[in-house]
C-alpha cells in the first residue's frame, strides 16, 4: 500500500485526498496543465474523443507514472451511451446538450453527431477517491455532475461550476445541500489575468499564464472573497438582468449601421454580460 492510499483509510473511513483534483470537462487541458504543474494528480474527465486522445499523447509520461487519468466519457445520470455533439468550430462548445448545441449554431458553430460512453460523477468519486478540488464545466450537465456527487460520504473540500443562469437556483440548492458553506463566483474573462501566488497557498510555487477559456485559480489561491450563498445569488441576479438588457441590444445589431453604437452601449452600460461565470463552493 503507498503513502496516499494509506491516507484514504482512517479507520476504514473515506477521507479526501489532499493531493487529488478532478476536471469535469478536460477540454484542451487548459486547466488539467495547470493542476499537474502544480504538483496535483488529476482525474481528467470528457466525452470528446480527440481532446481525450490529444491529451494522452502530450502527457504520456504523466499517465506512466499515474499523475494523470483521462477518462473518455460524458457525465450522465446513468450509464447508457449519449449522443455527444462534438464542436469544429471552437472545442469548449462540445456538449450533449441539444439546446446548447442550436444556441451555438445560430452563432455560426459546425457540430458532428457521435456517440460516447457515460458514466456517473459519483461513481469515478467511488473508484479514484474524493478530491481536494473538483471543477466542473461540462457545457449544460453541470447540474447532473453535482448531484451525481450527493451520494459520496465525503465531499471535495473546493469545487468549482459554471453558472447555469437557467437552472441558478437548481444549483445553488445543490450546492448547499452537498454541504457547502462558503461561495464565491468569478467572471471567467478574468482567468488569462491571473497570476498564482508566491509563494503558494495550493500545491506548487509556479509560473503560469493561463490560456482563454481556462478556469484559472482554485481554493485558497482564489482572486475573490468568499459569501454566502444568498451573496451569490444576488449577484446572480444582477448579471442576469444585464444579460436581458443586452439581448435586447441584439435587435439593434440587426441593422449593421447600428452595430457600433449596440456594442458601446453594451461595454459601457451593461458589461457583466459580456463575461460567464463559475461558483466556487468551500466548507
């Protein structure tokens, strides 16, 4: 038995291991880099086939030496094969939601119809161990993600998940009846601006510059300051508001003369649409 396993037993019950991250939605290892550089060994989890076969190729090593786990399959609340929507025209809009997938064409994306394995979030927890961090960006299963972990006797100490403004509340409730106390919520714009902490507060002291669409810092190097889950929601609210505003700013634009002045008054009046957003939740 190694030293990490040895710390998963305490008197025979589950405890997390500080050690251990999970990426719900690998995508192009935007976030697993950073974790495993971080001195972190991670349980990459996605459904699309080729980030999956890119990513065993560029950390072969990290697979050999198990720092690295990549598993190919989509979240689900069961077991039985998806049809996954994979995205040529930008991979992070991958989903096997349906209605995410038309949103994304109507904005001019290209998806290809596959099917995928699936498996639940609960039983990776039950196979590779609770975590010290999970994130999860799975394009429309988040939710499905965080209640496949109510289940599992031990919960990650930080996690992460994009906010689904159509189901925020779903979410939330989730989130509070997995245990959580203490939420934060970060514009994902702000990622690539970033810069870990020296020295560190998770893992590795490093350099890092994080690439768009990453979700950047986690836990206690987080760039924010923690609330409730009320704080949250009331931020919440505030964005979607502007979001609604901003659809309406949409009409304008059909008229090309107008784009210009839809745009300004975008950036200047209602600029919280122009992000998307990730809770993060802590004991």
């Amino acid at each position: 038995m190694t030293e990490s396993q040895a710390r998963m037993i305490v008197g025979s019950l589950p405890v997390r291991d500080e050690g251990l991250i999970y990426d719900f939605g690998m995508d192009l290892c935007q976030d697993t880099d950073f974790y495993l550089k971080k001195g972190f060994r991670v349980i990459a989890v996605d459904a699309n086939p080729a980030v999956c076969e890119a990513a065993s190729t560029r950390y072969a090593s990290e697979i050999a030496s198990r720092r690295l786990v990549v598993v190919n399959a989509a979240i689900s609340e069961g077991t039985q094969p998806l049809v996954f929507y994979v995205c040529k025209t930008l991979s992070a809009w991958s989903t096997a939601s349906p209605v995410l997938r038309d949103d994304k064409v109507k904005l001019g994306a290209v998806f290809e119809e596959i099917e995928v394995p699936s498996v639940r979030s609960g039983d990776l927890i039950e196979r590779y161990g609770t975590p010290h961090f999970a994130k999860i960006d799975i394009e429309g299963f988040d939710l499905i993600c965080l209640k496949g972990l109510l289940p599992a006797p031990v919960k990650p100490t930080f996690l992460s998940t994009e906010v689904d403004f159509y189901k925020l509340d779903e979410q939330l409730a989730c989130l509070v009846e997995l245990g959580y106390r203490k939420y934060a919520l970060v514009g994902q714009t702000s990622a690539p601006r970033q810069k870990p902490p020296r020295p560190a507060r998770e893992g590795a002291d490093v350099d890092y510059t994080f690439a768009h669409h990453a979700s950047g810092l986690f836990g206690r190097e987080l760039p924010a300051e923690w609330s409730s889950w009320r704080g949250v929601r009331t931020q919440c609210r505030s964005i979607i508001g502007e979001y609604r505003w901003s659809g309406i700013l949409r009409r304008l634009e059909a008229l090309k003369s107008l784009r210009p002045l839809a745009d300004r008054m975008r950036a200047r009046y209602f600029p919280l649409a122009l992000d998307w957003y990730d809770i993060h939740a802590s004991f």
